[in-house]
C-alpha cells in the first residue's frame, strides 16, 4: 500500500486495524458507529454503514443473522485480472499472489456456468412444447417500497411454514407482477403503504382471479387455505 498505492504509513496503519476485525454483524456493525468512528467522518462510509444496517437489521427479521459473520478482511475487485480468455466464465490475474510474496505466479480462476446450462435446457424444453416454469417459488412477497426488513419479516413466515417463497422490494407495482409473470410465481403477498397503515396484506392470484386482504399477523395460514382450495378446485374441474 505504501509503495504501489502511495499511502502514508499512518493510513495504512489505521486500515491494517480494521481489516483484522471479524465478528458477529450486528455487533461489529455497531463498533463501526461508535461516536468517534473513522467512518462517521466520511460520507461514502456513513452512507455504507447504513446500508449494511439495512440488510443485518433485514437478516435479523428473517432469523438467520447469527449464521452470518461480518469479515472486514475479505475483498473483491477486478483491477487485479490481466487476462481474460475463458469457457464459461474465468480469468488470469498473474500480479495477485506477487502482491503478497517476492515471486510472481501464474494464477486462473475459472466458475461453471451452470445458469447458462439451465437456460440451454428450458430453450430445448419450450422447443419442444414443455411447459417450463422458471422457478418453483410458490408465494412472491412483494413490498411496495422500501421495506427491506418487512420483506425478510415476512418472507421467513412463509419459510417457517415451508412454503418456497422470495421477496421483492420495490416501489413500482408493475415490477412485481412481471417478475410473478417471467418466473410463474402463482401467489403474491401485496404490502404497500395503505397495508402498513392498517396492519394486513394482499393475496393474489392473478391467473385464478383470487384476490383477499387479511391481516398480517396470520396471513399464512390464509395463504394456505387458499392455496388449498385452488388446489381441490382444480382437481374438481379435471375429473
């Protein structure tokens, strides 16, 4: 850092005691907020500390925060690759391993492209007049918003009573339906800012023309009770 970047020893002090600090999320987080924190001084930083509340605090919701580890010692970047020639997804980044030793050494890294190889097969699949869904998710959890920890509230419910279920948070209702549409996701729980003033949801299928508001607070279990119904309806209407 000193000689390739330019740093001053002090710096690069100061960065050395904070990339050694590995704990739980919510409490390193706090740590870093502490009055007199280097990263209030800096408006990048603050703005990266809150984000990262907004997802612990999101976790916490969905109960699953404690098998999480706050690392600031791990990094990503690409301004290490020199050399990109690839199958499926890979590359070369020679001057890496030479940044921690005295010896420069030819390096790959390479991943599979397994979402590639699912997007070959479900195009073999329609070519062939499958029916393909996208995903097996059965409820979309969707929170007109900005509700991050009210989506993973919420979402956890439904993974409590093992329904497959994903969040979306966004403020654009069409968003929601679409993804519904492009993953055939048959159920949607609706939350927007008149559901939050009054405590419930919305449940929905579009395509079976199910729509009921009930309160948040057992909303599964009439999740459930509809899924069920539009279950033995359908078998009634094969026999």
């Amino acid at each position: 850092m000193i000689v390739e970047k330019g740093l001053d020893a002090e710096t690069v002090e100061k960065i050395g005691s904070y990339v050694t600090q590995r704990d739980h999320p919510l409490k390193l987080l706090a740590k870093l907020k502490e009055d007199g924190s280097e990263f209030l001084k800096n408006d990048s930083s603050k703005q990266a500390l809150n984000e990262l509340e907004q997802l612990f605090q999101a976790l916490d919701n969905a109960r699953c925060v404690d098998k999480v580890v706050f690392d600031l010692s791990l990094a990503r970047g690409l301004d290490y690759y020199t050399g990109v020639g690839s199958i499926d997804a890979g590359g070369r980044y020679d001057k890496l391993i030479g940044m921690f030793t005295k010896k420069d050494v030819a390096a790959i890294g390479v991943s599979l492209g397994i979402e590639r190889v699912f997007a070959i097969m479900e195009e073999n699949q329609k070519e062939g007049n499958q029916v393909v869904r996208a995903s097996e998710t059965q409820v979309l959890v969707s929170i007109l918003g900005d509700g991050l920890s009210l989506a993973a509230k919420l979402v956890s419910m439904c993974w409590d009573a093992k329904l497959k279920a994903e969040f979306l948070v966004n403020k654009r209702l069409n968003k929601h339906f679409d993804r519904a549409k492009e993953f055939g996701i048959p159920w949607m729980v609706i939350v927007g800012e008149q559901e939050i003033k009054k405590g419930t949801v919305k449940l929905k299928n579009k395509d079976a023309n199910v729509e009921k508001e009930c309160a948040t607070s057992n909303f599964v279990d009439e999740l459930i009770g509809l899924m069920n119904n539009q279950v033995f309806s359908s078998i009634r209407i094969m026999k």
